[in-house]
C-alpha cells in the first residue's frame, strides 16, 4: 500500500482554489487531477451520508460549508485525522473503496 494522503489532499485544495478563480494558475508540483478525486471520495465516505455520486452540485454544499475556502479548511482537518492507502484489490483483506473507471483505483481510509 502507498499513502497518497498528502498528494491527495494537496491535489484536491488546488482544485478548490481553481473553482473559484478561473484564472488560478495550479502550483502544486505533485498535482494529480486522479489523487485529487480520490481525497474528494474518501472525504465524500468519510464525512457524509452521500454516496454513488448522489449529492449536491457544488462540494461547499456537500461538505455543509458556505464556500471552498471552508471546504480547503475542511481538507487540512481530514489529512490530520486520516490517511489515505492506494491498494491493489489483492494486497489487503481490509474493506476497500474503489473507484471505477477505465484502471479502477482501490484505496483504504485510515
């Protein structure tokens, strides 16, 4: 298993960021748009009741904040508390999340 906790979280932030200024310009030399998605997920399962992409529009609204800003603040928290595992289906027995798509990812939230 590999922690992508940071790459993740940090990924997700600079989208944030993007979200409210178009013009925002992604600094993070590690951004990946993947990572950044799957810290979205493992927040999304982690601190809501939502699932299977049945939530509002904007992640604000999702994560019960009024804006992005406190969403980032929201992420900075989630990367305290939790770590987050990319796995091969095979590697654990532990229950894993995945995410389905052309190369499945499968990650684990500790």
């Amino acid at each position: 298993m590999k922690d992508i906790t940071e790459i993740a979280c940090e990924s997700y932030k600079e989208d944030l960021r993007s979200y409210d200024n178009p013009d925002y310009v992604i600094t993070y030399p590690k951004y990946d748009w993947k990572m950044s998605y799957v810290a979205y997920d493992a927040m999304l399962n982690e601190l809501t009741d939502y699932h299977n992409l049945n939530q509002p529009d904007t992640d604000y609204e999702t994560f019960g904040t009024s804006n992005n800003i406190e969403v980032i603040n929201l992420v900075e928290k989630f990367q305290c508390f939790h770590s987050i595992f990319l796995s091969s289906k095979k590697y654990t027995k532990e229950t894993l999340n995945r995410i389905k798509g052309k190369n499945n990812f499968y990650y684990l939230v500790r």
